[in-house]
C-alpha cells in the first residue's frame, strides 16, 4: 500500500508543458481532475439527469497519467516523430497494471474516446486560463489541442457527439471571451 500511495503522489506532480518555453506548468493531478469531471459530463444522463459515467471512465481519467513520473510528459509531436507513443503508452499501461491503477482495460471503445476527448478538452481549457492571463504562447498549444478534438469526434456515437460538440462549441466561446479586451464574463462570485 506505501509504494501505491507514493506512486499516485508523485505520478500527481508530474508536470504538464514542461518543454514548452512561457507556458506555467499545471500538474498531472490538476489536468486528471479536470479530466474526470469533463467525462461525467460527455456521458447521456438518466431519467433522473444523473450522468451515466461508468466508474472505470472516472477512475481511467484520474489515473491516466499517473506513470508519466517514468519518462516525463512526452509531447504528442516527440512521440510522433521518435515513433515511440504505442512504446510509451505500453510501458505506462505496464506501470499502472504493476500498482492495480489500469482502468483504462474497463473502458467500452466509446470511454476510450470520451476519455481522449476530456483530456483534450482540458487542455483547451487551460489554454483559457493561461489566454486570460495575457500568455499567448499558448495558442500553438490550442490550434494543436483542436485539430485532435475533430480528429476524435468522429469516432463516437452521436449522442457523445452531441455532448462533445455543445462542450467544443463552449470552450470556443470561453477562448473568444478571454482574447477580447472585455476578458472573460464568468464571476461565480456574482
């Protein structure tokens, strides 16, 4: 148990952006946060307006990222030109089975793809966030961030599509909020 509680507490502070120059890093527990809950919310509810999210998706999406304390968060594009994401994605998948953390096995094909799609959109979220506060280097980050979001909204039933787009669709209006000089308009503290 010790070595399963520090493999999640240090797999948490593993940190995100790392390699890109001016973009303030968030933690892979702060990304897995978001993550989860943008799943609960790209999944049908009930008759009661309960979502319907399995706890394999909430629990893939804590612990996705968890083994990247092996190697780091390895950018999309270094996997892609070094050929090694299916590589680095089995060594991963091996660390987490070793702690009992592989919940991704659970997942239906269409979890797969809406856990793919969160962690998106929890980027682009980010991209928000660091947008608002005046940092523009993140808008190569979101141009990338998007083109994998119309890649996967292919690839889900249209109920998720739906789901997926009104969230997509969201996020765009946040994005064009935080890049005019009004900002943004959200205050929870109304």
């Amino acid at each position: 148990m010790k070595e399963v509680l520090q493999f999640i507490s240090e797999g948490g502070a593993v940190e995100r952006f790392h390699s890109r120059p001016g973009i303030k890093p968030n933690t892979d527990a702060q990304h897995s946060h978001g993550v989860a809950l943008l799943c609960s919310l790209l999944v049908p509810t009930d008759e009661q307006g309960r979502p319907t999210v399995s706890a394999a998706l909430l629990l893939a999406a804590l612990t996705h990222d968890l083994a990247e304390q092996l190697a780091s968060d390895v950018s999309a594009p270094a996997k892609r030109l070094l050929g090694i994401r299916q590589q680095l994605h089995d060594l991963e998948q091996s660390e987490l089975c070793k702690y009992g953390l592989d919940y991704e096995k659970y997942l239906t094909a269409e979890e797969a793809v809406i856990l793919s799609l969160a962690d998106c959109f929890d980027g682009l979220l980010y991209c928000c966030r660091e947008l608002a506060l005046g940092n523009r280097n993140v808008l190569l980050i979101w141009r990338k961030f998007c083109s994998y979001v119309d890649v996967l909204t292919g690839d889900v039933s249209l109920d998720t599509a739906l789901l997926a787009n009104q969230m997509y669709e969201s996020i765009k209006l946040i994005y064009q909020e935080v890049r005019n000089e009004a900002g943004p308009s959200f205050d929870v503290f109304k």
